[in-house]
C-alpha cells in the first residue's frame, strides 16, 4: 500500500495553515505538518522528508524566497510551492531562481493547488534556458503537468542567478541573447559537471556539448517531455 503523501505548509497565519491542512487531508488524505515560521520549518525539514512544501511569501523574519534558499541547502530535491497575495513581489524572483513548482495567489485556488502537489515529484528540477517568454512559459506548465519544476533563464547571463539548485536534465535553447551560440549550453555542463542535455533550438547549431537528445523548433512538445521523462527514470534507477 502506497504511504499517504506529507506536506509542510509554512504560514505566520496559523488558522489558514490549519485550514489547508485538513483540506489536503479531506481531499487526497495527505498529511499536512504546520510550520508559523522559516526556522521552524526549516527544523521540520531537518528530521522529515517531505513530498512539497508550501509557503507563504511575506513572513516575519525570514521571507518566503529566504526560506525556500535554505531549503535548498538541506533538500534540494523537495517540491516548492508559494503563495502570496503580492504577486508583484520583487522577492518572487528570487525564489524562481531557485525553482519552484507554482507561484499561486491568495485567496488559493485550493483545486489547483491540491492537483499540483498530487503531481509534485522529488528531484524533479529542469534548468530551462529560453528567451522566447511565451514558449518559456509553456513549457514550463507542460513540466509543472507532469509534476516537474522548471528553473528558467532567458540569456547566458541569467544561467548564473540560479540559486542552489541541482536539475536532473537541461533543456537549451542554442542562441539566447549575452553570448556566442551554444555559450549557455556551456556554461550550464561548467557549472553541473555530467547534466544531461536536450538542445532546443530553430537554427542548425551544432551543440558545444554533448546531448542526450536534439529538438529542432518547431517541436512536439509531447515528444520533448517524453526526452525528459526518460532522463527522470534514469536518475530514479
């Protein structure tokens, strides 16, 4: 019998905590644990594993961004997901430099949020560089469906701000603005010794590296995350 999944919801707001914790529990019997603070959730993290997290953004002390980088340094494969009634927030940017599964507003759109964490996978981080946002954004949702996190850049100098993450796989674009072609490629195989690789590009660019497989745009979205898949299973063997 497959074990109930367990989440940690992190809120200075202890009664929306609460609440959402026995609505995960009533809809898909997970449990819930309840942290009021970073520290305190970062204890939590320390003696548990956890299948997501949940925080919220503005908090006493230590942000939602603060925390979700420290949660890095000590479970960099745990889902993250945050939620926020300032979704302008200058923080917010940050925290998707570390990765994270969903920025979901408040009041939370509790279906959408349940169905995330259902599909949320541990160590299931994709470093996605792209400079064309709206294929960016869909192909981050396309992941975020299979239950897969995407950690973005869109240029060769944005692939430094990313935080303390460690993706399974990389997909790059071949010619993103701030360098030579490929250079992004590159500087991700520098940075994650042994990362596999998938070129996405629409230019007949020889990749700098090696790759486990080539997309030429336009693609079959259904048949890049069936590439992707395949490296997940493969870190999961």
């Amino acid at each position: 019998m497959t074990s109930a999944r367990s989440y940690l919801i992190v809120d200075d707001n202890v009664a929306f905590a609460e609440n959402l914790a026995e609505i995960l529990d009533d809809a898909v019997g997970a449990k819930g644990m309840i942290a009021e603070c970073g520290e305190e959730a970062l204890a939590l993290v320390r003696k548990h594993r956890f299948d997501a997290v949940v925080s919220d953004m503005r908090m006493p002390i230590m942000s939602g961004a603060q925390l979700v980088h420290q949660i890095r340094q000590l479970d960099p494969g745990l889902p993250a997901v945050v939620v926020t009634a300032y979704t302008a927030d200058r923080d917010l940017e940050d925290a998707r430099n570390e990765g994270l599964l969903a920025v979901l507003p408040k009041p939370v759109p509790v279906s959408r949020l349940v169905s995330i964490l259902g599909h949320a996978r541990r160590d299931g981080l994709v470093a996605l560089v792209e400079d064309d946002v709206a294929m960016a954004d869909n192909l981050s949702e396309a992941l975020r469906g299979r239950g897969l996190t995407a950690v973005t850049a869109r240029s060769v100098l944005e692939t430094k701000k990313f935080g303390a993450v460690r993706p399974f796989a990389a997909l790059v674009d071949l010619r993103v603005p701030g360098g030579a072609d490929g250079e992004a490629m590159r500087m991700l195989a520098a940075r994650f010794p042994g990362l596999p690789m998938i070129s996405i590009s629409a230019f007949d660019i020889e990749p700098p590296c090696p790759c486990v497989a080539v997309f030429t745009k336009p693609f079959d979205t259904g048949a890049l995350l069936d590439a992707v898949e395949a490296q997940y299973r493969q870190t999961r063997s």
